[in-house]
C-alpha cells in the first residue's frame, strides 16, 4: 500500500511538472519575439537627395548572416503559425481533392501526330506524349517530367519543340529558379540526347525547315536580359554557335518564333512602348534577317504571315487601341502598310490569329473579350458568349491548314471548357470540360456579378461568392488586383478559391488602371508619371464595397503579388486602417533602388513602364510612392509576405528589407511574416501540389485573421 501512495506522489509530481511545464510553453508561445535585422547604414545619392537605407545589407546573397536572417523569419512564421498547421493541412486536401489528379489535355494534331499532355494519380509533373495519325495508335512518351525531376528541390521542363521531320525534340530546363534555362536536343528515334546543351537562355527555340540549325535566345548572365540570338547546328559542336542578332540596346530584348505558316522565321527586339521584328526565310537558314520594318520611339507591331503578305496588328499613327494593318513581303516598310481593321475609340484589338482558310482576332469592348472570325472572302462573325465575369481566348492551335478553331471559356462560377468551332458547319463541339471532384460543387450555388464604383473615374470590380453568404459589414472579402504593364486580370474559375467562398469569403478583382481592361488609356492612365492612379483605384474600389454594404474594413483582406505586391505595399503606407489585413507575394517595394541598379535582372527594360530615376521628375515621382521609402510611424495591418531566394524577377531583398524596416517603424500589435522559400523563385514551388501548399498558407492566414486566432 505504500508503494502505490509513492507511485500515486510521484505520479502527482510528474503531473504537475508537466503541467508547469505546458503552461510555462503557453506563455512563452505568447511572448515569440520576431526576428530583428541588424542595422547598417548605407546611403543613396541621387539627384542631390541622400536615402539611407539601414537593410541595404541585406543583397548580400552570400552572406551567411543573410540566409541566418532569412531562416530566422521562416522559423518565427512557423512557430506563430503552429496552431494553423491542421488547417492548412485541411485546406491542403481539401484543395488537392477537387483535382482529377489522373488527366488528360485536349489531343491537338500537328504535322502527322495528337500531341497530349496527360498527369498521373499521385505524380507532380506532366508527361508529355504523341500518336501518329491517329488516337488510336500506340502512345509515344516524348518526356516524363517526373523521372527528369527525380532529386531536384526545384525542376522546370519548358520548350518542348518537335522538328519539322518529326525526329527530334528540344526542350529546356531549370533547376534553379532563375529562369535559365539549358537547352537539349533528343533524337526521337533512338530516344538519346545529342551533344547539345545550351546553357544561360529563355528556354524556347525555333527549328529551321532543315531539321539541323536550330536558333535561340540567350540571356545576359547577370541581368538576364535577352539580348542574343544565336543559330546552333545540332551536328556541330556547341561553341561553334553563330551570333545571329545582338540587341544591344539595353532597354531592349529579344526573342525568336516562327509563323504559323512555317514559312517565316522572325527575330523580335522589344520594349515596354516600342518594337522590331527582322524575318528570314525558314527554308535557307544560312541566308541574312531581313528587316520588316525599322524601329520608331513609341509604335509597336507584331507580324503574321499568309500567301505573299504580312499581317500587322499596330499602334501606328495614333491608333491607341490598335489596328490591323497589310503589307507585301518584299516591301514591309511602314510606307506600304494598307489598313485592313481601322482603329477604334472604343474596342481595344488584342491579337489576330491567322490560317490558311481564315483568321481570327481577340477584341475587348468595355472590358469584356469577344472572338470575331473572319473569311477571307470578307463573311465574318463572333462566337456567342454571356455574361459579364468571364475569360475567352484563343486555345493552343498550332495546324495552319485546318477548318477548326479551339477556344477556352470560364467564368468565376464555371469551371473551364475547351470548345471547338468549325468554319465549314459553324457548330460548335464540347471538347473538355474541368472536373470538379466536389459532390458539393454546383455552379448555381454561386454569385458573380460585375459592378462599378460611383467616383468621377469609375472602376470595374469582379465578384463571386455563395448564395448563402450574407453581405454585411461582417462579411470577409478578399479583394485582389494587378494593375501593370497592361497585363488585364480576367474573371476565371478557381478550384483553389472555393475553399474560401465556402467559408464564407467574398472574392473580388479591382479592375484597376495599369491593366488594359478598359482599352489601352486605362493602361496609360496607369503608369509613369500616372501610375498612382493604380493605387488609387484600388483603394476607392475598397472604400466603395465597404460603402455599398458588402463588408467593413474590420473584414476587408487585400491581394496582390509582384508588381500587385507593390500596389499593396502602396495602399497600406495610404490607408493602413481599411483593411485588417494584406497578402503580399514576391512584391516589387523597393522601386527607386531597383530602378536605380542597372546590374539587377530586368531593370533597364522596365523605364517605359515607371520611369527612369537617373531623370530627376521621374526619381521624385517613384520616390513619392516607393513603398519602402514610404514607411512611416503609424499603425498597419497584419501582413504576410511571400518571397523566393532565387527569384530573378523581384529580388528576395526587397521584400525582406521591407519587412525589416516595417517591423522597426509600426506602432501596431499587429502581425507581420515573412515567409521566404529558400528552393524556389518569382512562380514558386514547381510541382503541380507544392503550390497547394502554398495557396493553403494563404488561406490560412486570412481565415485565423477572420476567427480573431492571432
């Protein structure tokens, strides 16, 4: 009996030591400081204006003490995230078990063979394969991406190309992160590499009609600007590569493609407001690029081929939302170029797509995409569509000679379909459409509707949610925008994004000026010297939602990612006290510095689109708004930011530098994180799953802000 009042103490004992114990770790949890980085002044000089930036350290790639930082943010947003953990796992599954993980794409024929791309239950990566003639006939595998990827943290196939003959592939690949892509040659027949390895380029490539040179784009080493084509004989050794064209303007770059006809190769220099493009017959390719037309300061033009004439879709003479424009072959000047689609105020012209038996161009009126079909005898039409909150665009059609037209469709309640026009029945063919594995998933259990806030400059906003959500000032709303460079967010389908509208989030897309959504003024009244127009728009299109009732700024989350992440670094230096909390991926904050550095990736090429700083009007402009150098003394929301360690677009600095010197200027209890993913870059994790992940961080980050769990 006194043995078991011992083992009864002691058992008492070790109970109460435990429980200490979880209560000393309960507080403690309570008490994680974040992470401090160390301050050493450095000082910018432009202009006679002096910047001292305290993280400027913080480049330093190499530097042990800057990976030790890094770490030291990914470790304080995963302690202070512990208790997340199960929901980011359920979102997770949730988000993964909508996907029909064993899936095919829609076959697509060219030149004697159905190309598919098809994904198997539990692997990350496509596997891309062929039958000759017919569907019917025994699968070919050109590339199992997953075996190709074994033991690689980060793999990225991109470039797949087929020879005119028929024999061999290139493709390309990057295991780093940094969009540098090695390019390889395989021949079909033996299923063997060739000696070719390119390294240092954009991954794509062009095959002469030879089946033997091949021509690509390589990138400067350090800026990764494309500025080199060079035209490689796939029997000669790699260093005997012929410089075809150097770009040496370096607010330019380059690339390479060929027309759909396959008559014509074209080299194509571009900046942000002005383009080039030489072409050489794909039949002799040892023979000189000829030039279509010179470039002009301002007038952009991209170049398709039929029978003896170049199509031109162009800006020339005024035309701000485009026109189409005809030119022979054998005199491309600007001074031979014959309307065919005359410029309009109100319809903005985004691409034209031409085969041998008609073509086809994409427009946007009132921010909405149409497709319009056109015969060459002059009958033309377009495909019916509804609705106010959708995508349509052309789907990939490689065969020039063919009477059949793919197109896509979603909208933020319908899941994709691929669709197919016939010219000659002028019927329209169900080819695919997306799976939802959801026995939940109704489209009719959803919302979406377009609406227009009521300042003098009004804007568009996208949104969905479900039929049984409340609109209230209690409501969460996840509010997201872009807004550069002219890229137009379309509404589309999310998988991923139920998980949210299930939970009772409204999401919405602020079709802000920068993007071209409205025509091409409303991408000019969004950059340069306009450009805080952007954040503006988007902070009235918060303002408005709150106004009309759909949530309150107790409840209202904002998103955006790159240059979006600018545009959120923007808003919360404005108005820190309209959202109660912000996602902000890989985000470009530290514009004038970037701006400043000709040495980083991509800088040069993008003054067109905010400016040169080395000029003093548009130094002060981007210092105005620059939202690293706009932090202030002041309360912000909570903040969780995303980066890459080998992003080559934004640099991992920038956002760790802000997140630095917000931590040291907030006056708030708020929460901020930085989460860097130390394996990958500017598109994160590669794998068709690792990005679930990442979608679940988000997630979860919004919902345990919502249920008041930080």
């Amino acid at each position: 009996m006194k043995i078991y009042k011992t083992l009864f103490s002691i058992l008492i004992a070790v109970t109460f030591v435990v429980a200490c114990e979880n209560n000393i770790v309960m507080k403690e949890n309570k008490k994680i400081l974040p992470p401090k980085a160390q301050k050493i002044s450095h000082q910018h000089k432009a202009h006679g204006d002096i910047r001292v930036d305290n993280y400027y350290w913080l480049n330093e790639r190499n530097n042990p003490e800057v990976v030790d930082y890094l770490e030291r943010e990914n470790d304080y947003y995963d302690k202070m995230t512990l208790k997340s953990n199960n929901l980011q796992k359920e979102l997770y599954k949730e988000m993964r078990s909508r996907i029909k993980e064993d899936d095919n794409s829609v076959p697509y024929f060219y030149n004697g063979y159905w190309y598919i791309t098809r994904y198997e239950t539990n692997k990350s990566y496509p596997i891309y394969t062929r039958k000759k003639d017919s569907l019917n006939a025994k699968e070919e595998i050109l590339a199992d991406v997953n075996e190709m990827a074994r033991g690689y943290e980060y793999f990225r196939f991109v470039g797949l190309n087929i020879s005119p003959d028929n024999k061999k592939m290139a493709y390309a690949i990057d295991t780093q992160s940094r969009r540098k892509y090695t390019i390889y040659v395989k021949d079909l027949n033996s299923n063997e590499l060739l000696k070719t390895k390119i390294l240092t380029t954009t991954g794509s490539s062009v095959w002469a009609n030879n089946n033997q040179h091949l021509f690509y784009t390589s990138k400067d080493d350090k800026t990764l600007r494309s500025y080199k084509v060079f035209k490689h004989d796939i029997k000669s050794p790699n260093n005997d590569d012929k410089l075809v064209y150097h770009e040496k303007d370096e607010t330019f770059s380059v690339y390479v493609s060929k027309s759909k006809s396959k008559k014509y190769l074209f080299i194509s220099s571009y900046s942000t407001l002005t383009s080039e493009h030489r072409f050489l017959d794909a039949d002799i390719p040892l023979e000189t690029f000829k030039l279509v037309q010179k470039r002009i300061k301002g007038v952009e033009y991209e170049v398709s081929h039929h029978g003896d004439s170049f199509y031109i879709i162009t800006n020339h003479g005024g035309a701000n939302n485009y026109k189409v424009v005809k030119t022979s072959i054998n005199k491309p000047t600007i001074d031979n170029w014959t309307s065919v689609i005359d410029h309009r105020e109100d319809v903005l012209l985004e691409d034209i797509d031409l085969y041998k038996d008609f073509w086809v161009i994409t427009e946007r009126s009132r921010g909405l995409n149409r497709i319009k079909i056109n015969s060459w005898e002059g009958d033309e039409y377009y495909l019916p569509v509804s609705g106010e909150t959708y995508s349509l665009y052309n789907n990939f059609n490689p065969e020039f000679n063919t009477s059949k037209l793919r197109f896509s469709y979603s909208s933020l309640i319908h899941p994709r379909s691929v669709k197919e026009f016939d010219i000659i029945t002028n019927e329209t063919k169900l080819l695919k459409s997306e799976i939802i594995l959801d026995e939940d998933f109704k489209s009719s259990d959803y919302i979406e509707k377009r609406i227009w806030t009521a300042t003098n400059d009004s804007i568009p906003i996208s949104l969905v949610y479900h039929k049984n959500t409340k609109l209230n000032s209690n409501t969460p709303l996840l509010l997201y925008a872009y807004g550069s460079y002219g890229s137009t967010i379309d509404p589309y389908f999310s998988n991923t994004r139920l998980s949210l509208l299930k939970r009772g989030f409204v999401y919405a897309i602020a079709h802000v000026r920068g993007g071209e959504y409205l025509g091409r003024s409303w991408y000019e009244d969004g950059k340069l010297l306009n450009k805080k127009n952007t954040f503006n728009d988007f902070i009235n299109c918060s303002k408005y939602l709150i106004s009309k009732g759909y949530t309150s700024s107790n409840h209202l989350y904002a998103y955006g990612g790159s240059a979006g992440g600018l545009l959120i670094g923007v808003i919360i230096n404005e108005e820190p006290n309209l959202y109660k909390g912000v996602i902000s991926a890989v985000p470009f904050v530290d514009v004038i510095t970037t701006m400043l550095d000709k040495a980083i990736p991509l800088t040069t090429s993008e003054y067109d689109e905010w400016g040169d700083p080395n000029i003093k009007k548009y130094y002060d402009y981007i210092l105005s708004y620059s939202p690293y150098d706009q932090i202030k003394k002041q309360n912000y929301p909570n903040i969780l930011v995303t980066s890459g360690f080998h992003d080559s677009q934004v640099q991992y600095w920038e956002p760790a530098k802000w997140v630095a010197k917000l931590r040291d200027f907030k006056t708030d209890k708020n929460i901020i994180f930085l989460n860097t993913d130390m394996n990958s870059g500017h598109g994160g994790p590669s794998g068709r799953f690792e990005s679930l992940k990442e979608t679940a961080k988000k997630y979860a980050f919004l919902i345990q802000l919502e249920m008041e769990e930080y």
